[in-house]
C-alpha cells in the first residue's frame, strides 16, 4: 500500500461520522446523496461491511413517495447554509426536499459483485428502497421524457452553464437576507455567485410553499430542466438494478421497462446545433445550448456516438488534465468556478467506466491517469483547474479519496488483470 493509499483511507475513517461520511469537513457537515454512494465504493476497497452501512444508512432516509433526499441533516450544524430550517420538510431525520443523481444502484452493484456470498443479504434488504426511488424518478422526474430537475442542485453539478437559461427565469430578488457558509470554507472565485444563491433559495421556498408536492412543483415550479447527466446515470443504474434483481431472483419487467421508455426518450435531449447531447428547459423547449460534461456520461449508458466523440476530444484536448465540466472554448468557461470549466475526479471516474464499455480503453485509460497526476501532485480535492493543475473547492475531500481507491490509482496492467472498471 503506498502512502497515497493510506492517506485515502485515513480521509474515509476521518470524515466517517459511524454509518454515514461525511464530503468533509466544514464546507459539507451533513450526508449527501451522491457523495455517500461514491464514499460506498471507497469503503468497499477495504471494508466491504461499511460499505453496505453507507448505503443502508443513505435509503433508511427515503421519504414514504420514494424520495432519496440530497442531504440528511443527522445532526445540527450551523456551518451549513441552507439548514433544515430553510428547507422544512418535517421529515425525521430532517432532510433537503429535492434528490441528486442516482447512482447507488451503479455503486451497489460494484460492491456485491465484491462478495456475492456476504452481499447478498445486505442486497435483499436494500433492494426494495431502490426499486423504490428508481420508480420515484420514474413517475416524478420523467413525466416530460428525459429527467427533469426542479433544482439546479438535483443535478449534483450545480451551478453549471447548463442551468443557466432556466435559472434566468427565477426570480431571487424577494429572497430576505441569509448568510452563506460555504463562502468560510472556500474562497468565492471557486463558488456559485450570490445572484446563483438568491435562485437557489427561491426556488426553495416554492417547493416549501407547496408542501414538497413534486406533481405541483413539476407543473408550476420556478425551475425545470431536462438534465442529460442524470438521465444517463439513471438509465445504467436502471441497467444495474435489473442484474441486481436478477441475482436476487426477482421479476425485473418492471425496472426493464422504465429503461426502455428513458431510452426512447434520449432523441429528446441531443441537439443538432451542438453536435451532442444537451440539457434543456421544459418550460420552453430552448436547449441550454452549452457542451457540459453530464453529456458524456452518455458512454456510461452506452449511448455514445461518433459526434459525441469528436465534441469530448475537442473539449478534453482544450485542456490539460481531465474532462473539464464546461466547454474550454466559449467565452464562459472558468477552470476554477465550480462546475463552470474545473474537472471532477467522480465525473471522471464514471465516463471512464462508460468509454471502457464502450471498448474506448485508450481514452479510458488516459482519462484515469491524467486524474491521478491531479491528485498525486496536490491530494484529494473536490475538484481542480483543468488547465495548471490548481487545486479547488474543499479538501480531504471523501469521493476524491474513493475515486483513488478505486479507479485512479490503478495502472492498467493492474486493470486488465482485475477486469475492474
Ligand atoms: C452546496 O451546498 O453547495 C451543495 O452542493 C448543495 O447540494
């Protein structure tokens, strides 16, 4: 084990609050949605009992509709803004009222298939939560086709170029004063703008107004996306639903029918103009207009192209090291802001896994190793400037130091040996 490796793990156990890990400490006090299921896989390297506690502990907080919230607020902390007070959603433990990218099925299946023998009773109890909340997103986000967002944040990458047409149309000026916490933590050049946060804080309020009633946030809500990222991560954590089932014993009709309808539904989400797939505003049908890169998360739901390559070859050879999260070469793009033009590790991890399904083990493997120079020169960070190298956002940061444990640091030879991702 090499001293990178230890100090993976070390980043796990420390920011492990006993059943749920924290993204870290400070700038994120509480459990997140997608964070967890990646920390799940960190875990799995060399814990796989704590690995399935992660997920168990992230579905005990489904609400009864099939909700998985983004956040759980375990235990007050007045380091983070918006808190339970602002979102009031009555639930115990108290929780967000919005989701974020599902990816626990995906994350599910790499740890079972760990351990089959000891996973599978940690699997049957899991398994009904996930149908669950796959149905959730099924019946409440993908009434329009693709899946849509009612929050910049279910998107996990929040503040994106994406969004930037349907937040237009949010209207934050009558949001009372707040103080943001986020800005004690990480300088603001690396954070969304206060305008951004108004947004964000309206369209709270809205869902606040309506009880949290998805069918009415849905159909009057300030905001609603069509958000190409987390359609694709559904329709392969759909696809890995079904093997899960499948290993249970289960009829998996269902699950294989919602993939089939979200698939037919991807035409929806490609524009011509771009050359790609692109997010889109429901209330008006104008595309986002932006290359991001939750269009390349394509490659994880086999839904790659030769036009999709050719646009992910322009932007990634824009830049120096990993997919950067908005396009390098419009007037917009910003290496250091956020989702605005830095790259993610996680991203990164998850296109990989897609372009070496896709049989692109070249780029696959270049994307692995141009993210593992980022964290061998600077250490686990939330994300990093795509051009020199800076380090961004929150550091000790978990789903970097999964990602690690996983994925980055495995040299091919390893790989091919390992069939891993
Ligand atoms: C934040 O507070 O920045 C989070 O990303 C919202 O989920």
């Amino acid at each position: 084990m090499t001293h990178l490796d230890e100090q993976a793990r070390a980043i796990l156990r420390q920011n492990d609050k006993g059943g749920y890990t924290l993204p870290t400490h400070g700038l994120y006090p509480y459990q997140w949605n997608w964070d967890s299921a990646f920390a799940a896989w960190g875990f799995a390297t060399f814990d796989v009992a704590r690995a399935w506690d992660e997920l168990d502990t992230l579905m005990a907080s489904q609400w009864d509709n099939g909700m998985v919230p983004h956040i759980i607020f375990h235990q007050p902390d007045p380091g983070y803004f918006p808190g339970p007070d602002v979102w009031q959603t009555g639930q115990t433990p108290e929780t967000s009222g919005i989701s974020q990218p599902p990816i626990t099925a995906i994350m599910a299946r790499l740890i079972f298939e760990i351990d089959e023998r000891t996973g599978r009773a940690r699997l049957e109890a899991l398994y009904p939560k996930l149908v669950k909340w796959h149905r959730w997103w099924q019946e409440m986000r993908c009434t329009h086709g693709p899946v849509a967002i009612i929050h910049p944040w279910e998107s996990g990458r929040d503040n994106c170029p994406d969004w930037d047409i349907g937040m237009a149309g949010v209207d934050g000026s009558a949001v009372g004063p707040y103080e943001r916490r986020d800005l004690g933590h990480v300088h603001a050049d690396m954070r969304p703008t206060k305008e951004d946060y108004d947004r964000y804080i309206a369209i709270v309020e809205f869902g606040r107004s309506v009880g949290w009633d998805d069918t009415k946030i849905v159909q009057d809500g300030p905001f609603l996306m069509a958000d190409p990222g987390i359609t694709f991560m559904l329709l392969r954590a759909h696809d890995d639903l079904a093997v899960l089932g499948r290993a249970l014993g289960e009829d998996v009709s269902e699950i294989e029918s919602w993939a089939t309808t979200l698939r037919s539904a991807l035409p929806l989400i490609w524009n011509d103009a771009l050359n790609a797939f692109d997010a889109r505003n429901l209330r008006d049908g104008a595309f986002a207009n932006i290359l991001g890169s939750g269009a390349f998360l394509a490659y994880l739901a086999g839904a790659g192209n030769p036009q999709l390559e050719a646009q992910l070859l322009r932007a990634w050879n824009a830049v120096n090291y990993g997919v950067p999260s908005a396009d390098p070469e419009v007037d917009l793009f910003n290496p250091r802001k956020y989702w605005r033009g830095p790259t993610w590790p996680v991203v990164n991890a998850l296109i990989a896994i897609g372009l070496n399904a896709d049989g692109h083990i070249d780029l696959a493997e270049r994307l692995r190793s141009e993210t593992a120079a980022l964290i061998r020169k600077h250490g686990f960070y939330e994300y990093f400037d795509p051009v020199d190298t800076t380090p961004c956002g929150g550091k000790d940061f978990t789903w970097t130091a999964a990602i690690w444990l996983t994925w980055a640091r495995h040299e091919p030879q390893e790989n091919a040996a390992k069939g891993a991702a």
